[in-house]
C-alpha cells in the first residue's frame, strides 16, 4: 500500500490511501503515525477510504511528508560506494570502524518538508547540496532490538533527501561536533510511504532492488540501487534502538547512495562540471516505487549576527 498525507484546499490535514493513480482520504485520519504498528489497522483504515470516501484530484491538494513530525530523524551513513569515493577524493581512507558498526546523527524534525516544497538556500552559505537517500519508518516501538526485530518494526519506506550546507558542515566539525547547522535548514521526503511488504519481492544484498537517480536543472547527475547498502536497515534500526528506544514515526535515513550528491561528484569529477546549488535551480530526485522529490531552490538570507559589531 501507499500512504501519503496531504492538506485540502482548506486547510485541513488529511491521511489518504492510493489505488493506482487515485487518493482516497481516511476518515476522520489527520495522522498516518496513528495508523502505524498494527498491520490490520492500516488495512481496516484503506477499507474505509475506498468504502466510504470519494477519491480527491491529487492536482488539488498539498502533498506533504507522509509523516510530518517525527518524532526523531537519524540519518546514516550506510552506502560503502559513496563513503570510499567521497573518501579517497580528499585523500583519506574509510576508518575501520566505518566497517564494524554503522554511524549515525540526529536532524531537525522542524524542518520537514514535503515532495514539491522549495528550499531556500541556508543563512551565509554558498555550497549547498542534495543527498539522494531512502529512509525507513518505524511502526512499532522497541528497544535493544536485533537487526531481524529492527526490520519487523518497519512500517515502511520515503525516498528522503538530506539537503545540505556543505561549507557550514566543514567548518562547524572543525570543532568536533555535528553535523548541525550544514544540514538544520531542511529534510525532504517523497509523496507516499510504500508499506515494507511492498518491497520484499525487491529484496536484494542487505537492501532493495530499488533504483534511485537525481538531476539538477534536467541535466542527469546521480544514479544508484538501494540494493547497494553495506549496512542493512535492521541492523541501522538494531544499532539506534541501542540502549535507548525507536518509537512510531522515528525516521531512519539510509545515507547517501553512491554518486547521489553534488560534495562526491565534485570531488571526483571537478566544480566546474557540478558546482553546488543555487538560487532557481531545480532538483528532481527519484526512485522506483517511491515517487519523487521536485525542489526549486529560493536564496537564502544574510546570517543574523550574533553579537553586535562594537568600536574600541
């Protein structure tokens, strides 16, 4: 199944069911997260739609992020291709223990976006990036999970971009700390949530046989599989669910696919042929079964100092 949730012409938040290219909106549903962890809830809820509901044009309402507000976003680092290239670019290799335990850090939930909203570039930067991701949602909560319980607590999967301030980035972790401000301003998700048991048939390595591509202003720059992933969601949910808990509606981003942002295809193949965004490009990010992200990207503002300027 397909689940998005979407604002109607007036204002009210709704959650909806797609049969082919038709939504169907749920009954007195305003939150998909309520509807999470218990798969005869969902089933029950898409009945309902189709029983009791009339289908709504899509072209007449807002798309936003199938889940809003998360509870929290975690977004690893789990595609072995895009951490050696990025790597080997500016003359390192991967650590070790890259190898030995996945890595993760927490985003900002205030800055969920939905599949056609526009960016603005960040406050004083002037690299800013996409990253071509998948993110699991997790439908039930648990904690001290191992892996095969980690892929059980999934509801479903978003194509997600992590959108990124890359200079902001460099200099804040010269300090030891972040990611923070290069990736607070946005997080992207696609149109719908594919419940998990859409994608079992594409099962393949530790992922999914799922291909995934970008292009900025039409011109193709990205292109991977989820099928790609060292590190497979259960063990990315097993590794967060460490001495802690995931709960419904916790987002699990899978890191960037191989090729899938501007920072690695620079690295690799130079600026001049892929230079970081800016005001009034276009970002177009895909990947089968999950939809499609379509950004355009507004300026951003002068930074606000913080402490004012004195003379001596």
């Amino acid at each position: 199944m397909r689940w998005s949730t979407f604002r109607d012409p007036d204002g009210t938040q709704r959650v909806g069911v797609w049969r082919g290219d038709e939504l169907f909106p749920v009954p007195d549903a305003g939150r998909l997260v309520d509807l999470l962890g218990d798969d005869s809830l969902l089933h029950d809820a898409a009945e309902r739609a189709v029983r009791s509901s009339a289908a709504v044009d899509p072209s007449t309402v807002e798309l936003l992020a199938p889940v809003p507000e998360p509870p929290s976003i975690r977004d690893f680092m789990a595609f072995e291709e895009h951490v050696v290239t990025a790597s080997a670019a500016i003359g390192l290799t991967v650590d070790p223990l890259w190898y030995r335990q996945p890595v993760f850090y927490f985003t900002n939930p205030a800055a969920v976006v939905g599949p056609r909203a526009d960016v603005a570039v960040p406050p004083g930067s002037a690299a800013f990036d996409y990253e071509l991701e998948v993110a699991a949602v997790i439908g039930r909560a648990g904690a001290d999970l191992t892996p095969a319980q980690g892929a059980d607590h999934i509801a479903g999967f978003v194509l997600f971009c992590d959108w990124s301030a890359r200079d902001l980035q460099a200099t804040e972790m010269t300090l030891h700390l972040g990611p923070a401000k290069g990736k607070d301003s946005a997080n992207g998700f696609g149109p719908w949530l594919v419940t998990a048991d859409e994608l079992a048939e594409r099962a393949s390595g530790r992922g999914y046989d799922v291909a995934m591509a970008a292009s900025v202003n039409g011109v193709d720059y990205s292109s991977g599989n989820l099928a790609d992933l060292y590190w497979s969601f259960g063990e990315m949910i097993a590794y967060a669910s460490r001495g802690t808990r995931v709960r419904p509606g916790d987002v699990i981003g899978s890191g960037t696919v191989g090729t899938g942002c501007i920072l690695e295809l620079s690295r690799v193949h130079g600026a001049d042929k892929y230079p970081y965004l800016g005001a009034g490009d276009r970002v177009h990010l895909e990947a089968d079964l999950l939809g499609a992200i379509d950004a355009g990207v507004l300026p951003g503002g002068p930074p606000v100092p913080l402490r004012e300027e004195t003379t001596p």
